[in-house]
C-alpha cells in the first residue's frame, strides 16, 4: 500500500471546519486564515459540515416548535 501525503490545505481545511463545529466566532477563523473579510471566509467553509447543517436544522426546528405552540 502506497503512503499518500495529505496537501496542506487538506489540514488548513480540517482545522477551519473544526473550528467552525465548536461555534467558533467567524471573525477570529477569518484572521486566523488570513482572508481580507469574514465573508470570504464564510462563503468558502460554511458548506463543509454535516454536523453544523444539522445543529442549525435543529436549532431552526426547535424555534419553529416553540412559535407555533
């Protein structure tokens, strides 16, 4: 078997998702990853994570229980 090396950006890549997971502030990851605005940052790892679509579908979910009790 064949050893391939990750590139790079395959951990700049884990460690913003990880970031992201545990709520972390978007303006700090933006800083931490160099990117001229938070937006840049957003738009690029906002998609990555199951985890984070599913904690924001329950949080939108939860609200929509407790408006329409």
């Amino acid at each position: 078997m064949r050893n391939k090396a990750l590139p790079i950006h395959s951990l700049r890549h884990t460690y913003v998702v990880l970031l992201m997971e545990a709520e972390t502030d978007i303006k700090y990851i933006q800083k931490q990853l160099g990117h001229g605005s938070y937006q840049i940052t957003a738009d690029v790892y906002d998609h990555v994570s199951k985890k984070i679509k599913k904690k924001n579908t329950d949080r939108v979910n939860s609200r929509l229980n407790d408006v329409f009790k």
